[in-house]
C-alpha cells in the first residue's frame, strides 16, 4: 500500500512543573532484567470521526509527562549496567498520509493489510541505545479514519503498564487542558529489594535467565486468527465442572487443540510459558498503578498422553497450580538471586522466551483495557498485535467485535494448521 509521510517529531513532555526523576540515571530493575530486549509493537484502528493528529500529539506530551521513562534513552552506568536515563529526549511521533479508505484493510475486527508499515520500523539491537524508547505512527486514511501504530522498548514497560498509560493518553485527548493527571507509581527500586541475607531457593539461572541457547526447531509457519464467542467460552467453562477464568479454560483447549494438530508422541512432554503479573502476588504486595515490568512465567508441563486425555478440568487444574507456585515466596527468592547474583558481577540476560513445537508461549492481554482505549470517538474498531515471529505463539484479545469474545492471534507450523482449524471450535 502507497503510504506517504508527512512528518517526522521528536515531541517532547509537557510539564506544568519540574519532574523530580528529571536527570536520573534509572537502574533496570531485575524484573526488567529478565524480560525481552526488544521493542513490542501493538496496532489500534479508528473509523471517521477520529481526533485530529495536534489533538493527539499534545495529549500525549502531557500524558508521556506522567511517565517519564518513556521520553527517556537506554544507557550505560559507571558499572556498565543498562539503566534508564530520564533525559526527556521525546518520543518518536510519525505522521503519514494514507490514500483509501480505512475500511478497505479491516475485516472482520481485524487489519488485514499488510500491517509492518503501520508503525514505525523497529530498530535493530544495536540501535537501542539510540532511539526513542515509545515510537508511534499516527497512519491518516483518506476517509479521516486512522490506525495508530504503537511500538515500546520492554525494558521500559509490561504490558499491563502500557495499558495504563494508553488509558492515560486517552483521557488526555479527551479532556484537553481540563485533564486531570491520574496516580502513577513510579518507584522501580521497590520491585526488588531482597532480604538482608539474600537466599535464593529456585532455580532462576535456568528459568528466567538465559544460560546457554538451546537448540530450537525451526518450523515454516502461518499466523492465524482464532475467534471464540461468549457462547463458547460458557459452555467451555461448563465443561471444566468448576469455577475459572477465561484464560484458563481456553488456555487448556488450545493447548489440547494444538497438541492433537502436532502429531505428537504420547509419551512425549509439552509445556507452556505463561506470563504471570506479579504485582499483587509479591510480599508486600507493589501498587496496581506501577509502572514498569513486574512479570515472571508459569511453566504448565505434562505429556502429550495427559493434555489429549485428560478433562478440560483436569488440565485447567494443571495450568492453575502451575500459575499458583509465583507467590510471594518464589518472588523473594528470584529478588534474592538477582542480588547473589549482582554481589558477584554477573550479568544477566533475559530468556528468549520463544516456545516452539512441542511448547508454547501465551500472553494474555484479556485484563488490559486495549481493547476500550476510547480518544474520543468510541473504542478502536481494531487492536492486535503485528504478525507474531515465531512458531507456538499465542496472544489473547479481548475482540472488538464480538462482545465478550476473545480473538487468539497465533503461529502454528504450516503442516499443522488444517488439522487444527479443523477442530479448534469442536468441544468433542
């Protein structure tokens, strides 16, 4: 698709007043530590009416304000750990032009156009240090609709934290000056704070941290789009035969759906790397409105024979007692390895956290309000990820067109997906 760019802005926070992290070096904390080094793209489209790009661009210099680790740089402290400089350098606004109308590339709740170049290029690992840390694309279709293209460092924030702050901005077009600034918790060093006598009692080298890379299968894959009803999911949760969550109980079908498509052996063992928000698990228990990265990963693991033939209930019971074990003792114990671990200089890089055949990796986004970020003109017709870049990767969205729906943007290996979208929406 034919796209012109019009502008290109380094814009800048506005402060009423000076902000007291103004000029800080900023230590990446351990939670930070253990997540992705990369920038997470996310797009949200918007039928005509949509605001006007000054209406968006001077909402977000005030919300940007409220959290400003997004207007800062990657950086390297006297010890050579990476940091956060809070140097207010700006966030990266682009401005384009695009020549059709909005509804010629969404179907279905979806954007179905080709979708990289909706947000700005992501920037290669040895440009980190060198860009803005929050890049946005604000795309302009010839109808006045508008696709924002949206693409955030890791290090600087999960995903529960950008939520927040898409939330924030929101607010902030749609009050204009009347915008009044919400609570923001921005105390990273509380995250991880060990105990006087730091003793670690799991396994974190191996888990959250990467030691050597281990061997991964390459697959040729395809990324789909699952959509289950309110209706399925009821009777899904009826079939579990007691009470819980949405997540869980799609989480165990997939995964039972996934497994049969792969052919797997039955003795064979299959896990899946779930996200886990550790904000109230932690003891004590950190504020809902921190921003930063406060996620750890669940680890379900059972043979195939187990996934294919157990009760939705009994899977279910898998997934939840695995999610169970992050509680405030297993958190201590990973700040404690962080401090071990910094007391002797080593470095610690984050797991890659590529899950493929006969794993998976879930992120589930069903908690945040993406789905509900509302600039003026109502809720986004569309929000998704970009096409997901590796085989057994599944992302779970509340959906935008079908009330109380979740659409499952996913990766599967092409020898796998006619045997699963065969049956993925069959209970039997």
């Amino acid at each position: 698709m034919e796209m012109t760019s019009r502008s290109s802005t380094m814009l800048k926070p506005f402060y009423p007043t000076p902000h007291p992290l103004a000029g800080e070096m900023v230590p990446l904390t351990l939670f930070d530590r253990a997540t992705f080094d990369i920038f997470i793209p996310i797009i949200l489209a918007y039928p005509a009416p949509a605001p006007s790009n000054e209406a968006l661009k001077e909402g977000l210099r005030r919300a940007v304000a409220l959290y400003p680790h997004l207007a800062g740089r990657l950086a390297v402290d006297h010890r050579g750990r990476r940091c956060l400089r809070i140097n207010d350098e700006g966030v990266l606004v682009v401005e384009a032009a695009v020549p059709v109308d909005l509804s010629s590339v969404l179907a279905n709740g979806s954007v179905v156009a080709n979708s990289e170049g909706l947000y700005p290029p992501r920037p290669l690992p040895e440009e980190h240090f060198d860009v803005a840390l929050l890049q946005i694309k604000l795309n302009r279709y010839k109808c006045g609709g508008l696709a924002i293209g949206l693409s955030c460092h890791h290090h600087t924030a999960d995903g529960h934290s950008m939520s927040t702050f898409l939330t924030t901005w929101a607010s902030a077009v749609r009050q204009g000056w009347e915008f009044t600034a919400p609570s923001a918790f921005l105390e990273r060093a509380i995250t991880a704070v060990p105990r006087s006598v730091p003793v670690p009692v799991f396994d974190h080298r191996s888990t959250e941290f990467k030691g050597e890379d281990p061997a991964v299968p390459l697959f040729k894959f395809k990324n789909i789009t699952v959509r289950f009803t309110a209706e399925f999911i009821a009777e899904l949760k009826a079939r579990v035969g007691a009470r819980c969550s949405t997540f869980q109980c799609l989480l165990a079908h997939l995964w039972k759906r996934t497994t049969a498509a792969r052919g797997l052996a039955p003795e064979e063992f299959t896990q899946v790397r779930v996200a886990v928000n550790c904000r109230g698990r932690a003891d004590p228990p950190v504020p809902m409105d921190f921003f930063g990265n406060m996620v750890l990963w669940a680890f379900p693991r059972l043979q195939v024979r187990d996934v294919l033939g157990w009760s939705y209930g009994g899977v279910v019971g898998a997934i939840r007692d695995a999610v169970a074990r992050i509680n405030g003792e297993y958190i201590r114990s990973f700040v404690d390895f962080g401090a071990v671990a910094d007391a002797h200089g080593e470095e610690l890089t984050g797991t890659a956290g590529m899950m493929s055949c006969p794993n998976m990796e879930v992120d589930s986004w069903l908690g945040f309000s993406f789905h509900q970020v509302d600039f003026g003109g109502g809720p986004p017709a569309a929000f998704q990820p970009p096409d997901l870049p590796v085989e057994g990767l599944m992302v779970f969205v509340p959906s935008c067109v079908a009330k109380g729906g979740v659409d499952v943007y996913m990766t599967i290996a092409h020898d796998h997906v006619a045997a699963f979208q065969l049956t993925c929406h069959s209970l039997d």
